[in-house]
C-alpha cells in the first residue's frame, strides 16, 4: 500500500486525520500531512476510509 496526499488540492476538512490518525495529520494550515505512507497491517483498512471520505479527492491510497 502506498499513501499519498495532494496539499494542493486539500481543503482541510480533517476526515483523513480523524479516520487513520497513525497515517494522517494536519499541519498548522489545517492542510493534510502524511506520517506513514506505508502504514501498517493495522492501519491500513482505516488509510482506506480515509481516502475514500476525502472530500476533496487529495488523500490517495493505491494497493
């Protein structure tokens, strides 16, 4: 699995950091920061949901 995440595109809504706070963050701007981009056996399903309540599209998980 690999993680990845847009600050470009990211609104700050904070659903990834609320979801897989082992995966995810938010910077002081509110803006999504990634702390594991290969995140464990446990957090994976969570990086998942993440990235699919990404309202923005930003956070990226591909297998």
């Amino acid at each position: 699995m690999r993680v990845t995440a847009d600050r470009e595109v990211c609104v700050g809504a904070g659903l990834c950091a609320m979801t897989a706070p082992e995966v995810f963050d938010q910077d002081d701007e509110g803006l999504v920061t990634v702390l594991a981009a290969d995140p464990g056996d446990e957090a994976r399903a969570a990086a998942r949901e993440a990235g699919m309540l990404c309202p923005s599209g930003a956070v990226r998980v591909a297998e």
